[in-house]
C-alpha cells in the first residue's frame, strides 16, 4: 500500500520551514515598520530636534523629560484631560450600550428597524464626525445651542473649557456606541434562555434579573468591549482634532488629549523633542496597562 | 404598563440622536448658503441641488478656487484602501493558517502580533514623518500604504486565525492524502474555503483605511491627499462652505451606508471571530 502523504512529508523540518516561512512577512513587515520609529522616538526624545535639523539634531538631555513633567501645566494637564475622556468616552460607550442591547432584545416589534436606526453613526468617518459637530454645536448657526436658547437651558459654550470636554467627548460616544451595541448584543443573544425563564419562574422581576443574572453572564463580554474601547480612545485623534483642534487655550487646551499634546509640539511649536518625550512616557503608561491586562487574564 | 411606554420612548429617543445629526447634514446640503445660516436654523424650505452639482462635476463653491477635488481625493482613498486591503491579507493570511494549523511561535508570537493593536498611531507619526521626508516616501500612494499595513496586518492576522479555528482540517488532511504538499493544501483548499472570512476582514480593512485622517493628514500634500484629508483642509480652511462640506459628506455617508447594510452580516461575523481569537 502507498501512503503517499506520508512519503512526501517525511521530514519535519520541511514542515518547520514552511510554517516559519508563511509567518516570515508578517514578522518582518511588523518588525521593519515598528522598530526605527520606537527607537528614533526614544532617540529623539533626548534632542531638541525641529523640523530644521530632524537629522542631526542637537543634543539636549533629558531636558524634555524635565521641561514635561515640572511643569503641571504640560503633560500632567494633558494627563488628567485624557484619563478624564478616557474615562468617561468608554464609560458612556458601555453603558448607552448595554442600554442599546438590553432594550432591542426586549423589543417584540421593529427589531431590525431601530438596530439598523442605532447603527447610523457608525458610518460616518471621524473627520466628518468632527465637522457634523462643529456644524451643530455652532454657537451662530447651530442647531443644537439654537434650540438651548429659545427654551431657557443653559448655554453650550465652545470657548468653555468644560463644555469643550464634554462636547468631544459625546461626539465620540455617539459615533462608537453602536459598536459596544453589536458586541453586547451578540453577547445577549448568545445567552441562553433557559436561565431568563428560570428566572422568572422564580418571580424575579425585570431589573433584579438583568442585574443579578444577566450582567454577570455577560461579565467576559463586557470586559472585552471594555478593554478595546479603552486601547481606542487612549489612541483617539480624529475627532478631538477636527472638532477643536485642542480646545478652547493653548499649549494644553482643554480638549488635548496625550495624542494631540504630540502633535500639537511636534507640528505646532516646532518641537519634535519634546513629542518624542511625550510619545515614550505614553508607550511606558501603555505598557503598563498591557502589563496589568496580562495579568488579570492570566489568573 | 408605564414601563412598556418608558422603554419605546427611550428607544425613540435614542433613534433620534442616532439619526438627527446626519439628517442635519443632510438638510444641510439641499440649502442655500444663505439658508444654512438662517436664524432660527429653517428646517421647510425650497430644496437645491447646486452644492451636489458643483461639489460633483466643479469641485467646491464657485466663488472659491481652492476646489474640493472630490474625485482625485476619493480616486487616491480607494487606491490606497485597495492597496492595504490586499497587501494586508495577503501578508496576512499564510501568517494566520501558518499560526492556526501548526500553532508556529505559540503565545508569544500571538502576543506580540497582539500587542501592535495596542500601540497609537500617534508615536509613528513623526518618525514616519521623518522618515518619508528624507527617503521621498512623503506625498505617495505607497507611503500611505505601508504605514496601514502596519496597523492592519496584525487585525487581519487575528482574524484570519479566528475563522481557520473554527474551519475544521479534514479537507486539507483529505487533501494532502491524494497527494497535495502542505502549501497546495493552503492555496487549493483553506484558501477558497475562507473566502467568508477574508471578506469579512477586506471590508473591515478597507473601511478603516479608507476612513484613516491622521496619517492621510501629515504625510500628503498635494498627489496623495485622500478624501478624509482633504475634507479636513477644507473644514479648516473653508469653515463657511457649509452646504458644499455637506453634500460632500452625504456623497461619502451613503454609499459607505448602503455597503455596510449590505454587507452587515459579515462585517459583524468578522469582529465577533476577532475578538474570540
């Protein structure tokens, strides 16, 4: 009898060689395109670089490092605004949600309707987020401050620091939402519907359930919406950019989150140093985040 | 009772904030620009097409000569989007079968591939800055899409891995008893039976390359500038443009809008597998 398969794939080597040889362009694509710019940021961090003498920039120690981290109006204030918006974007995003979900898999009627209705601000690209909300808050010509006025509420202010925070904020949990949406939802249908009617043989009311039974069946679902929402927003940039460039004061504004602090020196004020500063103290916070991560989902 | 009334307003309530922005736009867009600032903002009045019209076939407001260019922004978005989309899968997917079939590199590779995902854009912007700068990758095509591929190669790693998982081997294992090598079993079989998958994450990598602002922003000036680009220079630069910005944003919403329905199911099969990975 003739295993030809077996003939042919006699060596394991071969084998090891193929396997390593498919992962190899990933590897190197990866490899290429991360290594320089890590270490011409952490480089460069230690140089007074500007968009003049990029190549051989002067040396300047690490007073980058000291100019960004004495001065509590720089990086500090970035900090508090970028946790603050971290915070409160993902936050928002869960919650409005879980909202989402639980309401559309309570529906009888028009479920697919409102789903796709719920879903629209995905579509739009971040830039066109950033300019639906410069259109709308418009403190002239914008619907939303129009509206305000003639009913007597309070006035949104753009050149307020904290209505600002807010504003960029709410845009972006109203262009992300729909994706902690499908998430959850996904995670609501997957659940199994024995346990609801259990439930209910048992007499437990709507919101006792969904707290007590519901929300800690979803609880790995959540925690994956919850870890991807933060990793996005601490890179947001889009919408921040477009909508207020920073908000409202300079150099930290009240809307310049840790990404347009970077670009904000880099390109603003000509100092690609302290950028690069700003980007390796970053790449250290992250790490110490992923590093936290791994070790809660290690246990 | 009240609660059932309760939920279907909160239900409607939240339609309304989902949808009103773009239907804002899109009011927007049929206005005259003396319409558009009206105060109180008019929401019955005589619709226009011009701004349509010469955002199409003019590119921008008349009385401007810095024109929008749609259509050589758009041509440079898809271009580019394309570019990645295919470079992305294609680097990709051996990397995922090669990861999913004989588990090559274990968790520490995974993870690391992982750990890009994990990693702003914003720390490779000026060293791409530079770096395209001095090597004349600065305002290309190409210099666009390599950058992206940094980004989406790991994704569609992930996914790719995601739906291999979950593709069971006996027709490869059936394949390679009648004789196929290992790499035929890949490019004959697991190939053509992913296409799902691969669909699922091209959409998912186009989409997101196609609707990419930051690196679009700084690292083209005038050949390269993709659509998102270009509508940022326009808000920025043409602030009262209003109904011209938003017919061209309406051009962009809708056919992205129809696409996604289309392709809804995929798209969210796509990101559940990813995410199980």
């Amino acid at each position: 009898m003739r295993f030809p398969s077996l003939a042919r794939r006699g060596s394991a080597r071969e084998e090891a060689r193929i396997k390593y040889a498919l992962v190899l362009p990933t590897i190197v694509t990866l490899l290429v395109f991360t290594t320089y710019p890590l270490l011409s940021q952490f480089y460069l961090s230690f140089t007074s670089a500007s968009i003049y003498d990029y190549n051989s920039p002067p040396p300047a120690g690490v007073s980058n490092y000291s100019y960004l981290l004495y001065d509590p109006g720089l990086f500090w204030q970035s900090g508090i605004i970028t946790t603050i918006y971290v915070g409160l974007a993902v936050l928002l995003q869960l919650l409005l949600g879980m909202l989402m979900a639980v309401l559309i898999y309570s529906l009888k009627r028009g479920q697919k309707v409102f789903t796709s209705l719920f879903i629209f601000p995905m579509f739009v690209a971040p830039v066109f987020v950033g300019a639906l909300g410069r259109l709308i808050f418009n403190s002239m010509i914008g619907v939303v401050p129009y509206y305000l006025r003639t009913f007597g509420l309070p006035m949104i202010s753009l050149s307020n620091p904290i209505h600002a925070l807010l504003l960029v904020i709410s845009m972006e949990v109203w262009k992300w939402t729909p994706f902690a949406f499908i998430i959850l939802y996904g995670g609501l249908e997957s659940l199994p519907a024995e346990v609801f009617d259990a439930a209910k043989v048992d007499g437990a009311s709507g919101p006792r359930t969904f707290l007590h039974v519901t929300l800690p069946m979803l609880k790995s679902i959540v925690a994956v919406v919850l870890i991807i929402r933060i990793m996005d927003e601490l890179k947001a940039f889009d919408i921040p950019f477009i909508l207020l460039e920073g908000g409202p004061g300079a150099p930290v504004g009240a809307t310049t989150i840790f990404s347009l602090l970077i670009y904000k020196l880099a390109f603003s004020y000509n100092n690609f140093g302290a950028a690069a500063a700003v980007n390796v103290l970053l790449l250290f916070i992250l790490l110490g985040l992923f590093w936290i991560m791994i070790q809660r989902l290690l246990k | 009772m009240i609660e059932r009334i309760s939920k279907w307003i909160v239900v409607l309530v939240l339609s309304l904030v989902s949808v009103f922005p773009i239907f804002w736009i899109f009011l927007t867009s049929i206005k005259t620009d003396a319409e558009v600032v009206n105060i109180p903002p008019s929401w019955f009045f005589q619709p226009t097409f011009d701004h349509y019209y010469s955002i199409i076939f003019h590119g921008g407001g008349a009385e401007v000569a810095y024109a929008f260019e749609l259509w050589s922004s758009f041509l440079n978005s898809i271009v580019v989007s394309l570019g990645t989309t295919a470079l992305a899968v294609a680097i990709g997917f051996p990397a995922a079968y090669s990861i999913s079939r004989f588990n090559t590199g274990g968790r520490p590779l995974l993870s690391w591939i992982l750990s890009f995902r994990m990693l702003p854009p914003i720390v490779f912007l000026i060293p791409m800055f530079i770096l395209y700068q001095l090597y004349g990758l600065m305002d290309t095509q190409i210099g666009l899409v390599l950058i992206y591929l940094t980004f989406n190669v790991p994704l569609a790693v992930f996914i790719l891995k995601g739906f291999l998982d979950d593709m069971p081997r006996d027709y490869e294992e059936a394949g390679m008893v009648d004789g196929c090598s290992r790499i035929q079993s890949l490019w004959k079989i697991a190939l053509p039976m992913s296409g799902p998958g691969i669909v699922a994450v091209s959409i998912i990598i186009f989409l997101f390359s196609f609707n990419e602002f930051m690196f679009a922003y700084v690292l083209t000036t005038r050949n390269a500038v993709t659509l998102t680009a270009k509508a940022a220079v326009f808000i920025t630069e043409y602030t009262f443009l209003w109904a011209d910005l938003a017919a061209a944003m309406i051009l962009m919403i809708v056919p992205m809008m129809v696409a996604t329905i289309l392709l809804q199911g995929q798209i969210i099969k796509g990101l559940r597998t990813g995410l199980k990975a």
